[in-house]
C-alpha cells in the first residue's frame, strides 16, 4: 500500500529516518540509564567516562568494513544485519554498573552493529535519491538521530525513575525489532533497468542505480565488476576534500557525543538539578537539531536548484555559519548558571551544528556518489574517535579538577569541557572553507 501511494525513495528515506531516530534513543537511552544506575553505587567519573566510551571503540573499528560491506554486499542487508544485532544485545544484557566486563564488551558489540549503519544508509541513499533532494534527504534521514535523543531526554528519565534502568534497554530492544520488520518488507535495491533512475539534466551518472553502475563497469573494464579492487582508496585517503569533510564530521561530533554523554551528569553535578524535575526543556536542544538539520537541508536544495549558489558555495556557506555560531555558544555554556541558560546555549549549539550538516555531510554524495559508502565509512571513522576522545577525555578533565579540590558544581571545573570543542569547531570551518568542494572528484 505505501509503495503504491508514495515513489518508493520516499519510503526508503522515511525508513532511514526512523532507524536513526531509534539508534539514537538507544544512545542518550543508555547515557541515561547507566548514569541513573552509576550514581546510585557511587561509581567515580573515571570509570563512567570508560563505560560511556566503550561504545565509540566498537563503532570506530566498524566504520570502513561497513562501507566496503554495504558497497559489496548491499546496504539494505547489512542495514537490518546491524539493527538485528544491536537490538538483541540490548534485550539479553543486563544492566548492572559492578559488572564493568560484561558492559564494557556489551557496548563494545552493539558500537559494532550499529559502525554499519551509516556507511549503509549513505549507501542506500546514493542509489535511490536524486542529486537535487539529497540535501533534504541526508537532512531528514540524520535528523532522526536528534528526534530520537529529544525523544529519549523527555521520556526515558521518567522510565528509569518508575520502571528501573533496565526497562530502557528492554524498550530500545523493541524498537529495533520493529523497525528491522518494517524495513524487511518495505525496502529493497533499486530495479534493474537500461534507464537511469530519476534522471535529470546535468546530473549525470550519479543518479544511476548500483546494478545499472556494475553493468556500465562490467563494459569499461572488460568483463570485471565493480569490487574492492577497484575503490580508489590511496585517492579517497590523500584527498583534500575529503579530509575537509573528515576533520569536520570529527568536531560535529565531539561536541556532540560530549554533549550527548555529559550534559546529564551537568545539570545533575553542575548545576545541581535532576533530570526528572527539569520536564520538558532537557529535550529542547536535540529537537532544535530536528529542526536545523531540516532547515539546512532545505535552504541547500534551493539554493543548488534555483543556482543562487553553486554547491561548492552553498556548502561552505552552511558549513561556517552553522559552526561559528557553535563555537561561541559553547564558550559561553559554563557561564550560564541557570537551566535556562543551559538549555539556550546547548540548543544554539547543537541547532547550528545540525545546520552545518546540510555543508559537510551532505558532501559526501557531491565528491564521491558512487563511492558515498566508502567516504561516509572513512569520514565517520574520524567521527568516533571523536567520541572515544571526547568522551574519555572529559571525564578524565572533571576527575582532575574534583582531584585538584575543585567543586564540580562551579563553572570552573567545566569550562575545559566546552571550550575544547569550541575552538575544534572554528579551526574546522577555517579547514572547510579552504579544501571543501561541491564538485563531483571521484568517477
């Protein structure tokens, strides 16, 4: 009934959408169930900054294989492969902060599963979506990665308070199952045909479905498909455009994950508040970044198809707004003393960040569209290590002040935390204005 109603890319972007979305209920799900059951043992900030971090290690080893795999294997299949396995790890382990092996390796397996998903989605995406919507299509599917954790800032606190830390993971289970049904009966490769889908004028081959590119490959290369020989990987590592997109997805998401792990335990310990009591604004900043990354997407594509911008100008454009204005609201977090102050700077910082998406990570279907996978892959790789460093190193920052007798509810002992990625976020849009380009360099 949907795929008679709808074109089917419309289908598959809104499936990509809400499987971001519950990948990220998973996340602040367990930032903030673990920090719930941490807390109450008396866990130092050390120890929960490895916990929180383990995740990033599994994800960042999965990056590139996700890639190569959704290139070769398809990144419908290794999308529902990455969703059944993270999901049922959720629903089988227990929730207990005295067994640190037992989590470590449980976050370590489901950072794995879900290291496949965006190599994946990008994957599916450069195959179904047309070149003048997918700014708003990358926009939509990865804004449901702040939808879920709005989602789970308003809702999952009160779980945890009624219901216990674990019921969150038994939650995020069912979401995953859900999801990995639907995706099961609605999604699907592109069909085989002799006609380019969606082909539009001055977009050229990009549009191609994969099984219409490894035909056109077989012909050029005398019988041989397109295959891991053929990824022009020494290019894609040596590229400067690439590494504009690289350097930036790592400072998107530094200031994201320190934000995502950390900013419970600052109303908690900082400003001295609970969650539950907070209501509805803990949730304010991630739907701010639903609705940046939406805006962003939108203004690209009308700024691409109406050519006021060219690509390579749009998304610089919305790479240095989007950044600047998230460097100098992090600067000022620590010196707003009040729920309120907090929520407004996280939000700008988190909105304009979402906003830069619609530049640096959208660009990774302008440079390599047939290899969007692989790039997304290498690029996101660079993103989690910022969330292994990131992460690790902020509670390694507040157990040194705590250790120098300084008082975690004071703004000196946090200004480090968000200054850090303050100054990342300037260096990296200075690093996307001189290398970045919206013209198409790998063929």
């Amino acid at each position: 009934m949907m795929s008679m109603r709808f074109p089917k890319r419309y289908i598959i972007v809104l499936l990509t959408f809400i499987s971001t979305n519950v990948c990220y209920i998973e996340r602040i799900g367990f930032s903030i169930a673990y920090t719930f059951a941490a807390d109450a043992i008396g866990v130092d900030q050390s120890s929960k900054g490895l916990i929180l971090s383990a995740f990033y290690y599994g994800y960042v080893v999965s990056q590139v294989p996700g890639g190569w795999t959704a290139q070769r294997v398809g990144g419908r299949r290794v999308l529902l492969m990455s969703f059944l396995v993270w999901s049922s790890t959720c629903a089988l382990v227990p929730l207990d902060p005295s067994k640190v092996r037992v989590l470590v390796l449980a976050r370590l397996l489901v950072g794995v599963a879900q290291g496949f998903i965006f190599p994946s989605i990008h994957t599916v995406l450069a195959q179904w979506v047309p070149p003048h919507e997918r700014s708003r299509s990358v926009s939509l599917t990865t804004s449901g990665m702040y939808l879920g954790a709005a989602g789970g800032m308003l809702l999952l606190p009160s779980l945890v308070k009624y219901k216990g830390p674990q019921s969150v993971f038994l939650v995020e289970a069912a979401l995953g199952a859900i999801w990995s049904i639907l995706w099961f009966k609605y999604a699907s490769d592109p069909p085989r045909s002799d006609r380019p889908m969606a082909m539009a004028v001055g977009f050229g081959e990009s549009l191609l479905p994969v099984t219409r590119l490894k035909d056109k490959m077989r012909v050029q290369n005398g019988g041989n498909s397109l295959n891991a020989s053929k990824i022009p990987w020494k290019r894609i590592i040596f590229s400067l455009p690439v590494w504009a997109i690289v350097v930036n997805n790592f400072t998107f998401h530094y200031a994201l994950y320190v934000l995502m792990n950390w900013l419970p335990t600052y109303f908690e310990l900082g400003l001295q508040l609970s969650l539950q009591e907070m209501g509805s604004s803990k949730m304010v900043p991630y739907l701010n970044m639903f609705v940046f990354s939406n805006i962003g997407g939108v203004v690209a594509d009308h700024l691409i198809t109406r050519k006021i911008l060219s690509v390579t100008k749009t998304r610089k454009l919305l790479n240095t707004v989007g950044f600047i204005i998230a460097a100098f609201a992090l600067m000022a977090l620590p010196f707003f003393r009040t729920s309120t102050g907090t929520v407004f700077c996280s939000s700008v910082t988190l909105g304009f960040l979402a906003l830069g998406r619609a530049g640096f990570a959208v660009n990774h279907l302008d440079v390599a569209p047939r290899y969007a996978g692989i790039v997304m892959g290498v690029s996101n790789t660079a993103g989690t290590l910022a969330g292994i460093v990131g992460v690790g190193l902020t509670g390694s920052i507040l157990e040194a002040a705590k250790a120098s007798s300084m008082d975690l509810s004071s703004s000196e002992s946090w200004k480090s935390v968000f200054f850090v990625p303050g100054y990342l976020c300037i260096f990296s849009a200075v690093v996307f204005l001189i290398f970045a380009t919206g013209e198409r360099i790998f063929e």
